[in-house]
C-alpha cells in the first residue's frame, strides 16, 4: 500500500516542491491551502493526490484537517507541517503588530502544527510514520526577521525536539530552518538576496527544490529524530 503524506500550505514554494517530490518518491499526497482551491486541486490532479481546504487559524479547521484526510485515504505515514504567515519586518519592528498579530501568527505558526501533531498521532503511531516541521533560520539565529515571526518559528524548533523525546521510537519528529527560499512571496525581497548572494558561501538563496530534497531526505532516514537542520547556504558561518 502506498504511503500517504500531508503537506500544509503546498500550492506553491517550499509546500508544492515537497509535494511534488514525495509523489515522485511513490506516495500518495495531501495538498493543502487555506483558500486556493483552483491551485491545490491542479496540482493534487498533477500528483495524483486529494486537495484539502483549512484555515490553520481555526482550532477546529486545523484538528479537523487530519481526519479528513484519513477519511480519504485510509492511513497517514507523514506530516509535512509547512504551513506559516508572516509580515514585512519593517511593519513587524518594535509597534508595528498588534496582539491581535501576534495571536494570529502564533495561531498558524505554531498551535496549528501542534494540533495536526495530535490529531495524526494515533496514525502515525500504526504506521511508524513521522513529523517534519518547516521552520526557519530566523528562529535558531536571532536576526534577519521580525521578532514576533523568530519567535514563533523558534518555539517551533523546542517543539520538535520535546515531541521527538516524547514519542520515540513510535514517531519520529524533525525540523527544518531554511534562510531564504527563491519562492514568489520573496521575490522583493531584494535586500536579503543581496545578502545571500555576497555573503553565504553558496552565494545564492535556497531554491524550493533544496528544501524538498532535505525533508525527503529526513522522511527516509529512520534513525534520525529530534534534529533542526539549518539549511541556508553556510550564511550562518558568517
């Protein structure tokens, strides 16, 4: 039986490379999106997969997504959490959110991925299956985003290490943290891929396709749990 894999916020960027590479790796996937349904059922046609809508924001939406797709297809072997939001950081400085802000952002950034977590556990647990979260280098070093963002994004990465201790050697849980992904929403981004480009040994912005290859590559290792990987081109060695 083919392995069936969730992967939030995957009609476009980091979501729909992973998307696509785990159908390439033979497993049956869920897409999902919180409004682009045209997008999510094209592409879950492209994979043959299934397109689910949620709005991660919702408590009930985010719990309800993980039956869903059990409903659908009978299993769950992988959680992608990638689902996250964000602001500009000039909006985001000192002032620039609300509480209302910070209680959206943490709402899709981190209670959602929690929840899913839960939710998919029992399935995993029959499955042997595991969680990869997509977090971000700006929640391991603390610069390059808005403080409200890291600090989520931050959070995220405790969680993955305390869900690891907790439900070893049933689950595995692992996070990656790119820096910055070549993907639409960052395309005017310019002062960041200038960075990239002049100080990061690779000299280049992380495409899609390097993050896919990587939660790819932590799906198939089954040793390995606990882990947040830093994938952003060596710009932390400056």
């Amino acid at each position: 039986m083919r392995k069936v894999a969730l992967v939030t916020g995957s009609v476009s960027g980091i979501g729909a490379a992973t998307a696509r590479r785990l159908a390439a790796d033979g497993m049956t996937v869920a897409v999902h999106s919180k409004s682009s349904r045209v997008a999510g059922e094209e592409l879950a046609g492209e994979i043959g997969g299934s397109y689910h809508q949620a709005d991660l924001g919702d408590d009930a939406a985010a719990a309800g997504l993980v039956p869903a797709v059990l409903d659908r297809h009978g299993r769950l072997d992988v959680l992608v959490n990638n689902a996250g939001i964000s602001w500009p950081v000039p909006h985001a400085e000192l002032g620039g959110l609300t509480a209302d802000d910070w209680r959206r952002l943490l709402d899709v950034n981190l209670i959602a991925p929690w929840l899913l977590c839960t939710a998919a556990l029992p399935a995993l647990r029959e499955s042997g299956g595991c969680v990869v979260n997509v977090t971000s280098h700006a929640g391991v070093r603390p610069k390059g985003s808005s403080i409200a963002y890291a600090a989520s994004k931050a959070a995220l990465n405790h969680v993955t290490k305390l869900l690891a201790a907790a439900l070893g050697p049933d689950v595995r849980v692992n996070a990656v943290a790119p820096g910055l992904v070549d993907t639409p929403m960052t395309a005017g981004w310019t002062a960041a891929q200038e960075l990239w480009r002049t100080a990061s040994p690779m000299r280049r912005a992380a495409q899609p396709s390097d993050v896919a290859d990587l939660i790819a590559m932590l799906i198939g290792h089954t040793y390995l749990t606990g882990e947040v990987i830093l994938l952003d081109g060596g710009l932390n060695l400056r």
